[in-house]
C-alpha cells in the first residue's frame, strides 16, 4: 500500500507512469441552496464542470421529483445525476435509497471511464433514515486492473454509523480483490471522527487528508466549517494534493464544501 504522506515518484523513459485521475466528491442537497431557499442545480453543474474531476461521488441526488418538476422552469427532465453529467461525464451510476410518494433520491457516481458494473447496497437500520452504498467498478484504460469505487451516505445516530461502517468494511473484503485500487468517498456523518481508526483497522483504507496533513478536512457547514464529515479514502492508490474547494462559489451552492483529489493508481 502506499503511503500517501510520501512525494511522488518520478518515471524515467522505460518506466510506464501509473494513470492518474481527479476525484471529488459533494453532497450536493437535491440542487438547492441551504434550508432549500432557492433551486441552484444549473449552477452547480457549471461549478462541477469547472474542477474537470474524472470522477465525481455526489450525495442527495434527486433521481425524480414530481412536485419540483411542475414547480421550477429549469427543472431537468431525467434524473439530476443526467442532467449533472451531460456531455462531460459519459458514464454514470445511481443508487436509489430514499423513495417517497413524489419521488427518490440517493447517491450517484459519474465517470469519464466505463463503468463495467455497478450495485447500490441498503445499508439502512431501522427507522426512517434511508441510507445507501453505491459500489461502482471502473475499467480505466491501460491499467491492468479494475478500480473499484464506493460512494457513501451514512446515517445521523452514532450506532447507525457503526453498524454501516461494518457493512461497508464487509464489502470491502468480499468484493473487492486485495491488490485492487479502491476509492471510498462520500459524507459519512462522522463528526465524532471514529470511522478513520475503523476503516484502517478493518479494511486497510486511508483517509487522505488525516495522512497528508494530519487531521480530517473540516467541510460542514460550508459557509463556515467546524465538522468533518465528508471523506476520501483509498487502498493500494497514491494521493496528491487532496483540497478543499473554497467557500466562492461553493458556500452558495452546497452545505457540505466538496474535497478534490488526485489519485495516482
């Protein structure tokens, strides 16, 4: 495994260098502004567009929503992960995990790499909190290997977290080979920073910004963050320079500021 604290490699001329890929995840809030003031996809689009990531996980994504489509002109026809992917990202993936009379939403994965397969697992406890992991395996060319990447919603209760962090350190090991590159991201709700010793423990994962710069990136709320509640963890990969994306314009557009990394496989 790699260490990410570690300066890149240099590749001399006989040398392949590895592929490298951007990835940013976000909860994005079902396109609206905090406390659902005003409906921002089209802009958030735009912003997504602009960071130019190859793969994108994307929390609280409205897959339908009769009301809002009879409400908002701009409102997208199709899912909003289509309408977020458009021309730019070619391949996408959903997970339904909340259904309602008027509509779903969950998480959704987009790529400019295939997405050879993909599955979304309930990871949801008892109550009504729905909540899922969307499972995505790349195929990226001229690498040998499969890249597996797994978008994560969590719940709000602590023994929630528990129970789906063990879940998800199942998947880990049942589907995904060991000498594979894996990419978790997502908003884990773990404001009380336990999942990082877990998922290293249990599923030899590392959260990127606890080896780059110490501690966890503090993205919530956005317009002033004091919570870490979105990550990025990786196995067999190296990571430079994870960021997190500046208040302008995204304190506007989301109340979880997005983190962006690269990751070389």
């Amino acid at each position: 495994m790699s260490d990410l604290s570690q300066p890149l490699h240099r590749t001399t001329e006989n040398q392949v260098a590895a592929p490298q890929l951007t990835v940013m995840t976000v909860n994005i809030h079902k396109g609206f502004t905090t406390f659902n003031r005003r409906f921002i996809l089209p802009e958030l689009r735009d912003a997504v567009r602009k960071v130019g990531a190859d793969l994108v996980f994307m929390q609280e994504v409205l897959g339908m929503h009769d009301a809002h489509g009879k409400k908002y002109e701009d409102w997208p026809e199709g899912g909003q992960y289509e309408f977020l992917a458009d021309s730019i990202w070619p391949q996408f993936a959903y997970g339904r995990n909340m259904v309602y009379p008027k509509g779903h939403h969950g998480n959704a994965v987009m790529s400019k790499f295939p997405i050879v397969h993909y599955q979304n697992h309930d990871v949801s406890i008892a109550g009504p909190e729905k909540r899922g992991l969307l499972h995505c395996v790349l195929q990226v060319p001229n690498f040998p290997h499969q890249v597996h990447a797994i978008c994560v919603h969590l719940g709000l209760a602590e023994a929630h977290r528990q129970q789906q962090l063990d879940l998800l350190c199942q998947i880990t090991r049942t589907e995904v080979p060991q000498d594979a590159p894996l990419i978790v991201a997502g908003d884990f709700n773990d404001w009380r920073r336990r999942a990082n010793d877990i998922l290293l423990r249990e599923a030899g994962l590392r959260e990127i910004f606890v080896a780059a710069y110490g501690e966890p990136a503090k993205t919530f709320p956005a317009i002033f963050p004091v919570l870490s509640l979105d990550r990025i963890y990786v196995r067999n990969c190296s990571v430079h320079l994870p960021v997190v994306l500046p208040r302008r314009p995204w304190s506007h557009l989301s109340d979880h500021a997005p983190l962006v990394a690269e990751i070389h496989l």
